[in-house]
C-alpha cells in the first residue's frame, strides 16, 4: 500500500490511530441511542430540548471515550 510504506507503520497506525476513527464513526449511532432514550425523560423535567441535548451531548463524548479505550485494549490483542 502507498499510504503505510512498511509494515510497522501500519501496525502503529493500527494501534493508535484506527480506534480514534472507529469512535468518530460511532458517534451519531451512540448520540442518537442517548438521545431516543434519555431525551423524552429529560424534557420532561427541563421542558427543553436544547437542555436535554447539553446533557446527552457530554454523556456521548463520555461513551466515545470508553469506546477508544475498548478498541485500543482490544488492538493490543490483535496487533502483534
């Protein structure tokens, strides 16, 4: 491949950078789960959807985290 000249490179990206892209790509699936279920709760206390969101907003980006240590701590394991 052009991109990854050798082998290591590849590995390294692998570890390191494909997790942060595989939890960017999760993230709307993730937001929209939030949303569906946490939203009609929230709104019925706030009356407000914008508050609702600057609740669920943070709670996704809490979630995207845990999902870039679960890939990282799983790539340990399959790239050798």
């Amino acid at each position: 491949m052009k991109l990854f000249p050798d082998i290591e490179t590849r590995k390294i990206f692998m570890k390191k950078g494909l997790p942060v892209i595989l939890a960017f790509a999760w993230a709307p699936i993730v937001w929209m789960l939030l949303s569906s279920l946490l939203a009609p709760v929230l709104s019925g206390f706030t009356d407000s959807f914008l508050l609702a969101q600057s609740v669920i907003v943070p709670v996704t980006v809490l979630v995207l985290l845990v999902f870039i240590r679960i890939f990282r701590f799983i790539g340990k394991f399959i790239y050798i």
